[in-house]
C-alpha cells in the first residue's frame, strides 16, 4: 500500500488540540506516546492483522469441556461498557444471551490496544472478538467471521454551526482564508462563540487536501486510504491518533473545533448529533459492512455454533431490540454517555472509587473486587436497607456494626471501613484452614453473606462425604444441601438451616463482576 497516500503524523500534531476533548488518561498516554518533535512514519504503521502467532487449539468441545466463552472486548460507547457499575452494550449482551442459551458462563477480557485483537485471540486469551468489527478481506484471511450482527456505513464527521463556547477554535486559519473566503481577520474574545464559516464537505472527492483523524488500529484506514489513491492529485493526509482506540474522543474533538475531520460508523455519527448539535455526519465515503463476530480460523465448530445462533428466531428478535436500545434510542445513548460514572469514558466504577482504593490496600484486595462486593450488596446506593436490616454499601448488621465501631451505617467512610474490617477478621480465620488465596476468597464471601457457621458445616458435611474441605466446589454443592431437613439436622451439622443458593450466587455474582471490573482504571 503506497504511502504516498498514507501519510501518517505521530507527535506532537495533536498534543494541544485533544487536551481538552480527550480523557484524562488518553491525554496523559498520548503525551507519553508523542515526546519529541512530530514525525513522519519510516514504513508502514502496525496493522491489526500483523505477524500474528498461530492460533492455539481449541474450539467448541474446549468451550463447553471447561464452561467458559471468554469474550475479547474494547470499551466503547455502544458495544460495551459499563454504567453505574453494571455492563451493558450491544455485542456483549449479544454474545451474554449466546452463553446464556448453552449454558456457559461469559467472561469478559478487555484488550486496551484495539490493534491487540487478534493477536489476543490466537494466543488464546479469548474465544470471541467483540469489538464492533467491521468484516474485511484481510480479517477474512486471518480468522473466521461470523454472519453480520448488522450493517455499518463510514461516515465523514465534520462541524457546522456554532463552536461550543470553551472551544479554542479561534486560530486564523478557522474563520478566514480557504475555509471562509478572503474575509478579514478580527479579534476574537476568549471564550466568545465563534461562527465557523467552514465549507462542508459533500462529495468524497472533497477531501482531497484535507487531514482525516480516526483512533489507533481503526477498521476505517484502508478505506481511507483506497479513496485517497482514487482521487489521482492530492491525496488525504491519514492522521492514526494514538491517544485513543476509540471514535467518540475523536468526534467530540471535531465538535469543539479542535479537528476538522474525522471518520465514524453512521450509526455512531447519528447517534453522536444527540451530543453535539454542532456536527454533521457526510459524506458517505464507502459501502455498508457488515459487523461481525470474529474467532480463530481453526475453530470451526466454534463459529458454527455462533452463527447456527444468531439465524434462529429469538436471537433475531433480541438483535433488533437492542439495535433500537443502542442505536435508535438517542435519549438513551445522551443519558448514558453524559453520565459521570459511564465508565467507557471516565474509567470509574462508582462515586466511592477513592475510598475503595483506600480501604482495600489494607487488605490486600484489589480495589476493583471490593467495588464487585459492593455493587452486589448495594448497587452502591448508602442509603440501602434491606428487609432484615442490614444498611449501607456493605450491608452491615445492626450488631455488627455495633460491634464494628460504626455509628452511622449510611456513612459510606463509616460503612465501608468496618465491613473491611470484618472482611479482615475472616481473612484471619480462614487463612489458618485455606492455603490457596483463590479458594480462600471464596470461602470469605460466604462467610460474609450466610455467616461462617453455616460455611463450617458445609465443610464438615463434605469431610464426611469423602469431599474435599478446602475445595469451594465441594463445599459450595454442601451448602446448597443445607436447606434440605435431611441435610441440616445431621448431627454434624451446628448451625441448621441456611438458604445455600444465596451464598454461592453471591460468590459468583461478585466474582463475575470482579472480572469485568478488572478493566476499570479507575480514578
């Protein structure tokens, strides 16, 4: 692919311009990435397809033999991401139902670098990219795509009107000159709106001349690139951004004027306008493609299974709700993306991030699986109560927080650092029986949610089985049998009756949050 048409700018090109657009930690990575003075790429950028290792083995069989669909995910506005601390979007609740539907439990990998798909893929870290993939012949090559979820149309996103008023686009260059004719330059207050008389482009022929920015790794540089070679004279400066992965940094910096040009899905550009008034989404610059799923190109069975689905009745019906839920619903999309804690943004799992950093160092915990416990006591809501009492984020027992030293168990300090402290009593008692933190853990929120008596008596109903005692497997299929008279009034059994379910869906729940929780950097 010549590259006289591929003239990619790395440096420093965009330091200043997405200070303000971007978030904090695409700033912070950019300007780490882009010290120096800008350059000009020597050879050709690395490509998502690039000397890829040879996909591991392992299909369908593999799956269901170990229970798990690993699904491989970048944060975005409309595939996944997650809002006031529950994970939601498009693809991943598609591809949740498919696991759902065979009985599998879905795990999530966030991969950070959206040119890591499928290098993550091959190696085996995931079974499934879900990362709204647009299917092209050089993904083709290299993996089997699934039939298209839906169609996607490039789109130039490009301003009009009024720029907001906390915009810098006052430059000479914005209000005179080729863009607004041969107008006079005049002062231009601080903070002042400012009419950008920019001619919109129409025609793809229009951007000839014109610098295009899209995200790292994005599906749309070939097409770019193919256009600029079609064009004969001059050609489109391609600008690869490497502060981010993602389109939606990049469209709020075409709205504040900091860019003119970038390139999105049509969807997203629609759905974008919710946000920005100020912006338009043409021309078009290429057909509609499909987006799809993508596994290794050696599991066949795999992608059978997964397009097998996505043709019956109910898949279809789920698909078209929620392409009207992510893609239609421009109310919706505004609600969430302006949101504080919409975490494909801002990186925050909850308005208590800080204090979960702080109190979790104390036990050792990573911060993300207090959060998880939190979110499933609580929703993160300080003022909850529930029927037996039990208040605040950790959901602490009167006796127990008595006993804890909390006076106010709706404070979220209060709250959360006792029942850190219960958590660190139990981590006590149960480091002298569990060698195995993994295991250990397990046994720790049970104990948390049903008390550690009835955990105990799990383990001894093992014991006398021939289980194994330290073995949450074990233990777990015990407690679940304790809500049966012929389980709970055995003799070795202390502490009688228990609802088992409750305690082992906890362990679960937090630790299937935990997981998708881990992509979170938090603030």
């Amino acid at each position: 692919m010549p590259l006289s048409s591929r003239r990619l700018t790395v440096g420093l090109l965009l330091t200043a311009a997405l200070a303000t657009a971007c978030e904090p930690r695409f700033q912070t990575r950019y300007l780490r990435a882009a010290l120096g003075a800008p350059v000009e790429a020597a050879a050709e950028p690395a490509r998502i397809t690039d000397d890829l290792p040879p996909p591991i083995l392992r299909d369908w069989a593999q799956v269901v033999a170990r229970d798990t669909l690993v699904a491989l995910l970048t944060f975005n506005s409309t595939g996944y991401f997650i809002h006031r601390g529950e994970p939601m979007g498009f693809e991943y609740e598609l591809l949740s139902a498919f696991a759902d539907e065979h009985e599998l439990f879905l795990r999530t990998e966030v991969v950070r670098d959206r040119r890591d798909l499928f290098r993550a893929l091959n190696v085996g870290t995931g079974d499934v990219v879900a990362s709204r993939l647009v299917a092209s012949p050089e993904y083709e090559a290299v993996a089997g795509l699934t039939r298209p979820l839906y169609g996607s149309t490039p789109v130039v996103i490009q301003r009009s009107g009024v720029a907001p008023a906390d915009s810098p686009a006052t430059r000479t260059d914005e209000v005179r000159g080729r863009d607004a004719g041969d107008a006079p330059a005049r002062a231009v207050h601080p903070g002042e709106p400012v009419t950008l008389r920019a001619r919109l482009l129409r025609r793809p022929a229009e951007l000839a001349g014109e610098a295009v920015h899209v995200p790292a790794g994005s599906d749309y540089i070939d097409r770019i690139v193919e256009l600029s070679d079609s064009l004969g004279g001059e050609t489109i400066e391609l600008v690869e951004v490497a502060a981010t992965e993602r389109p939606e940094p990049l469209i709020e910096a075409v709205s504040r004027g900091h860019i003119r040009l970038t390139i999105a899905s049509d969807q997203l550009g629609e759905l974008s306008r919710a946000r920005f008034s100020n912006i338009v989404a043409i021309p078009v610059v290429g057909p509609s493609q499909p987006v799809a799923f993508a596994v290794r190109d050696n599991a066949p069975r795999l992608l059978e299974e997964l397009n097998g689905w996505l043709e019956s009745p109910s898949a279809e019906q789920l698909r078209a709700a929620l392409y009207r839920k992510y893609f239609i619903d421009r109310e919706g999309y505004l609600e969430r993306t302006e949101d504080e804690l919409f975490s494909s943004a801002t990186g925050r799992i909850s308005l208590y991030d800080s204090l979960f950093i702080r109190e979790a160092a104390g036990i050792d915990w990573d911060w993300r699986l207090l959060a998880a416990q939190v979110a499933q006591e609580s929703r993160f809501d300080p003022e909850a109560r529930s029927w037996m009492g039990a208040e605040g984020l950790l959901q602490l027992m009167p006796r127990t927080a008595r006993e804890l030293g909390v006076r106010n168990p709706t404070d979220p300090d209060e709250n959360i650092g006792g029942g850190v402290r219960y958590l660190a009593w139990l981590t006590g008692l149960w480091e002298r029986e569990i060698a195995d933190p993994e295991e250990r853990l397990k046994f720790i929120l049970a104990s948390y949610n049903a008390g550690r008596g009835h955990v105990q008596d799990a383990q001894r109903l093992a014991e006398q089985a021939g289980d194994d005692p330290t073995d949450w497997g074990d233990v777990s299929y015990w407690l679940l049998q304790k809500s049966k008279p012929s389980v709970y009034r055995d003799e070795v059994v202390r502490f009688g009756f228990v609802r088992g379910r409750e305690p082992v869906q906890y362990v679960s729940k937090i630790l299937e949050r935990y997981d998708r929780y881990r992509g979170m950097e938090g603030p």
